[in-house]
C-alpha cells in the first residue's frame, strides 16, 4: 500500500484530507507539527508527503529539505495559503513535485498525487528499459549493441533452442569461438559434452584420426585404439573450427557422417553411431572456396543450412568504445590496474582505426597497452605503430578551408602520406600495405596509382 505522510497544523483540514486519502486505499500518517513531520521522514519512508508552508515546528521548506536528504524517493506536495504562492514556487525549484493553493477541494490533492504516482512509475520503467538495453549489449560473454551483432544475438537463441547442426561465418578475430561457445550454453545440450577441434590447426595425415579415431594398428604407431573426438563428444556437441580447412578425403567422409550419423574409425570396420550437434565455424567464404573446387558442392549445400554471419569490427564501429571499455576493465582489473584509463587522442586512435584483425586485434592493443603503460593513463605512444596514425586536424581544416575543394585535397593528401608512410613500413610489400591500411588490394592498387605512386611491378610479395 502507498503511504502518505501529511502535515497540516489545522484540524479541519488534516481530518478531512486525511479521510479522504484513506478512502482511495493510501495508508496515511497524519501529524499537526512540522518537527514530528521531519522526525516521521527520517524513521520511515513515504511515497508522498503532503505538507503545509506555514506549521508549527518546522516550516514546509524545512519538511522538503528533510525528504530531500533523506533517501527515498517521495513526492513532495506543498499546501499553501494563496498569500504564500511564491514561497510555494520557491520550493519546486528546490524540488517539490507540485503546490496546491487553500482552499482547495480534497479531489484536487488526489489527482496531483495520481500523477505523481504515475509519472513515478514511468521513470521506473524507463530505467528498468536503460537496464535491459545495457544488459543486451552483453550476451554471453559477447559484447556488441550494434545491429549488426545483435542480429547475431537473435541467431543464436533461435539456433539454440533447436538441434540443427550450425554454421558460423566470419573473419579471423570476429568473436566465432565465442558464437559456438553461446549456442552450446544455451542449448539443451549444455550438461553434455563440448569437443572442439580446429581443422587448419592439425597436420592433414593427423586429422582423420583425430577426428574419427582408429583401431589398434590402423597405421604405424598406432599402438592402440583411440576414439576420436567425434566419439568423446557423444551425446553433445561438437565444434569443427576451420571447416573450409578440411581436406577434400575428409570432406567425403564428414559428409557421410553428417547424412547417416554413424562412420567408422580408421583401420576398423565396426560402425560406430553417434548423437552429436555440429557447430562449425570458417573464417574462408565456403562459396568461393566451392566454386574453386576446394569445397565439395554437395557438403557446401549440407553445412549451408542454418547459417549466421558474425560482421567485421569496421562494419560495426559503434563497438569499437563499448569493447574498448570491456577490454580495459577487465584487462585492467587482472593486471593490476583497476584504475586504467585512456587518453583523448590514443582513444581517438583506437576509434578510427580499421581492425583487419578485427576484435582479437583490439584485444591485444588493450591488452599491451595495459602491460606496457607506465602510468594510470594510456597514451598515444603505447599503442601499436599501425594504430596510432593521427587524424588530419579537422577544426583545423573547417577554420582555414574557403571551399569544398580544399578539404578534398586536404583529405587526398592524408591519404597520400599514410599510404606513404605504411609502403615504408612494409617495405614496398603490396598485400602487407593492403591489410595495415584495412583496404582489398584492388583499392590499393587504385590508389596507388590515383597517388602517383611508382612501384617496380615486381617487388611485391605476390
Ligand atoms: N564481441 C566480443 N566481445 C568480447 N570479446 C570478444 C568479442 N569478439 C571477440 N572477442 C575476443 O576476441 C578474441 C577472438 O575471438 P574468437 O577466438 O572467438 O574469434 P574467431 O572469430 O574464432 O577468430 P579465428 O577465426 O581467428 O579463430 C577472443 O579473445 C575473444 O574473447
Ligand atoms: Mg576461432
């Protein structure tokens, strides 16, 4: 139940209010002096205190002041006699929710108080909505409030509440692992198994066994049986990293697995079934790695079904801050350093900068910026050569310019010098130069040649 504290001096009134208020359903606590007012607001809390200006005691301002510091959040509703409106004004700006001038009818003091309560619980909800968009922006362990990363968020508690085998697309360091590793968490396979095994990691004569297993004397060396991983993650799940990693033989045999859920282990001919969710993930495009012959058709199409697209970090900047705060807090705290924090223009740096390595590679500036970073405050110097490249300086720029045109060539010839300066760092290496810059080689090549740039045909690492 609400509870209502009301301070009114005059009888009367204080019976008749109070009647009133009690009638809607509010608990009330009726007093005729200030000063018992204030010692009620700091002993028990009220959702509203309804008090005059003018009481024995203490005065209304005094009252207000009182719920003010104490710290429950009430609605202050001041009564007033009509001499006393500009008091009355006085103590809005010190906080009052509203001021009601005598006389007055009871019901007028009922609707003030019914929107105080209403508007109350507007405010509620909306920091209960602030609450719940800043926990979206967490998702098991993932952070992102782009679109683009909660697209991925939606993917994955609808795959999950399924028991279709997946397929993670995305570039190295785009948080893959991190997918696989929700969709298990949250799938009704969570208590079983996780296996995982990184298919571009392991020797392709290694691979076949380690993933299917194999009898005793399957081949030299082979001095018992072993099960595969296949057979450890029986009843649960199984994440094949780099699947456009593996080699065509075993694509045929993953295939036959997938289509009859059973195989058998090399050099045995016992035909082992399985129960087993696969999760596979590929930083390579499986069409293109199709349609050049690397990937069997029939398997693209099979692995095909239920895909999710984790976006490039450049495809998703506003991230960029939220992990860089991520990052430095955690970071920070294991190492030490609770207190980290970052300076303006290295901030700036880490903003504009292109993240070929995507999310890893934010990661790993933070990561040594933290270690190396004499100091509280990360600066410019401790971040990684390629990421400090300053911007042009723009209000600069905006003062001096007198036309489009200028900011253009402004822009061209930043362009010029960081192309410049990244060539030399390289030393000449054309696909290096590509990926420090973030661009394809075919843009660089357009602009190298936009630049003027003279380069022996030859010198390149191709
Ligand atoms: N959205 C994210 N929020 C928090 N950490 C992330 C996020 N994305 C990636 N990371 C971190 O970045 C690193 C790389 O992530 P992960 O290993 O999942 O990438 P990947 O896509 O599997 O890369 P690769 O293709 O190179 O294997 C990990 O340390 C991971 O914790
Ligand atoms: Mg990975």
């Amino acid at each position: 139940m609400k509870k209502i504290l009301l301070i009114e001096d005059e009888r009367s009134m204080r019976l008749g209010l109070a009647h009133s208020l009690k009638s809607q359903g509010y608990s009330v606590k009726a007093v005729a002096d200030g000063a018992e007012g204030i010692h009620l607001i700091g002993t028990e809390s009220f959702d509203v205190v309804v008090t005059d200006l003018k009481l024995p005691g203490a005065n209304g301002i005094e009252v207000l002041k009182a719920v003010k510091s104490a710290s429950f959040d009430a609605g202050v509703m001041i009564i007033t006699a009509f001499a006393d409106v500009k008091t009355a004004v006085e103590a809005m700006k010190e906080g009052a929710y509203d001021y009601i001038a005598k006389p007055f009818d009871p019901d007028e003091l009922l609707i003030v108080i019914e929107r105080f309560f209403k508007q109350r619980e507007l405010e509620h909800e909306n920091i209960r909505l602030r609450e719940e968009i800043r926990e979206c922006k967490h998702f098991e362990q993932i952070i992102g409030a782009s679109p683009g990363m909660q697209l991925v968020f939606d993917k994955i508690r609808a795959v999950a509440k399924t028991d279709s085998d997946v397929i993670i697309y995305g570039e190295s360091g785009t948080g893959k692992e991190l997918v696989a590793n929700a969709i298990y968490n949250l799938s009704a396979r969570r208590d079983k198994p996780f296996v995982k095994i990184n298919c571009a990691a392991i020797p392709e004569a290694l691979l076949e066994s380690e993933l299917f297993g194999h009898e005793k004397g399957a081949f030299t060396g082979a001095v018992q049986r072993r099960k595969g991983k296949f057979e450890v993650a029986q009843g649960g799940t199984i994440f094949l990293d780099e699947v456009g990693d593996l080699p065509i033989p075993l694509q045929a045999k993953l295939l036959r697995v997938i289509e009859n859920r059973s195989f058998e282990r090399l050099g045995g001919n016992e035909s082992i079934t399985i129960d087993v969710r696969i999760v596979y993930a590929t930083s390579k495009s499986l069409k293109k790695e199709e349609e050049t012959g690397k990937f069997r058709r029939d398997l693209y199409y099979r692995l095909n079904v239920l895909p999710i697209q984790v976006p490039p970090l450049r495809e998703r900047r506003e991230d960029i801050s939220l992990l860089i705060r991520h990052f430095l807090g955690s970071i920070g705290s294991n190492q030490g350093k609770p207190d980290i924090s970052i300076a303006p223009d290295a901030l700036e740096a880490l903003l504009q900068y292109d993240y070929p390595g995507n999310v890893r590679e934010l990661k790993h500036a933070v990561e040594m910026a933290v270690t190396f970073c004499p100091g509280k405050v990360i600066t410019l110097p401790c971040l990684p050569a390629e990421m400090r490249v300053q911007m042009p300086d723009l209000e600069h720029i905006q003062k001096d310019s007198c036309g489009e045109s200028s900011v253009i060539e402004r822009v061209k010839a930043y362009e010029r010098d960081l192309i410049a300066r990244v060539l030399e760092e390289t030393g000449g290496r054309k696909k290096e130069t590509a990926k420090k810059l973030g661009v394809s080689r075919g843009t660089l090549w357009r602009k190298l040649k936009e630049h003027g740039f003279t380069l022996p045909e030859s010198d390149t690492d191709e």
